[in-house]
C-alpha cells in the first residue's frame, strides 16, 4: 500500500485506482471509530465523514507518504477538522448549545466524566500544541486514527517509549485541561 501511496503522491493514476478501494475501507473503519466516541445522537454519518475527510485529502496529494500510517494518520486529522467543523456549526446553528460530545474513555484518566465536549477537546488540543506539537500528533495518531503505539512512532520518526510518555503527558494535561479547564 506505500508504493501505491508513493506512487499516486508522484501523479500515477494507475496507482490511484488501485489504491482507492484500500484506503476507503480503512478510513470508513477510522471514521466508525471516531463517531462511537460521539454522543448516540450524532447525526454525521461514517460515510459522510470518510468522504469529507477524503475531499480534505486531495489537495494534501503531493505530499510524499512515507508510509501507510503517515497517509492515515493525515486521514485522522482531516477526520478530527470535518468534526470540529461540524460541532461548531452546530453550536452556531443553536446559538452555544448542543455540541458534539465525544468520549474520552480511551483517553482514560478523566475522573467522574464518560464525555467531553468536542469543541473543547479541540481548544485544549490546540493549546497543547502551542507548547508541544508532538503530543497532539501522538493523540492524533493514537486516539483518533486508532494507530498502535509503534505505528506512532514509525510516523513520528521516533522510540515507542518517546511515544508512550508523549502519550501519557498529553492524557494528563488533556484531563486537567477538560475537568478543570
């Protein structure tokens, strides 16, 4: 799947068409998994959120995948922005009210609380990236596009223990941000 991925990012339609079908089936399956972490109600559909994800990507093209996680760890990201969008229209649609919410069990940690807002999670993410953008990759990679900790590092060019720690700071400061933030 890299060679294809590398190929295509190179301009070979060829590839393109035969990579097409592998990549949807694995961004359906990030798409279902980060919809179960939204709130039952959700009206954003699997479907929907692989192909604004993957209207998102197209553009990203020339960029030149090192790997199968790399390309589904933008995929994830690009995941993560169609739902942020969409909470915050949604908060806009009804003047602050009704965010999406999405849960943080995998996350872990978050004493007395199954669920957080998703706009929230993402200012807190966002200011987390402000002092260290490596930890918000990790939780890109881990919690949303659901990448083993070695996959991580395979992306991120480094050891599983930095992974790990990585991992762990930003699950602390992400608890401390959203239950007290």
């Amino acid at each position: 799947m890299t060679r294809l991925l590398i190929a295509w990012s190179d301009g070979d339609d060829e590839a393109a068409a035969r990579v097409l079908p592998l990549i949807y089936g694995e961004l359906k399956r990030i798409a279902l998994q980060s919809l179960h972490r939204e709130r039952a109600d959700h009206t954003l559909e699997p479907t929907a959120l692989v192909h604004e994800a993957y209207l998102r990507l197209l553009p990203q093209m020339s960029i030149r995948w090192r790997s199968r996680a790399h390309f589904f760890a933008m995929a994830a990201k690009m995941m993560r922005r169609v739902l942020v969008d969409y909470a915050r229209g949604r908060q806009r649609a009804k003047r602050g009210g009704g965010a999406a919410r999405i849960s943080l069990e995998l996350i872990g940690d978050l004493p007395d609380s199954s669920a957080a807002d998703f706009v929230r999670l993402d200012d807190a993410l966002t200011e987390l990236g402000r002092a260290d953008r490596r930890k918000v990759t990790v939780v890109e990679l881990h919690f949303f596009a659901g990448l083993t900790v070695q996959e991580t590092a395979q992306v991120l060019e480094c050891s599983t223990a930095t992974v790990v720690r990585d991992w762990r700071m930003a699950k602390a400061w992400l608890s401390r941000e959203l239950l007290h933030g």
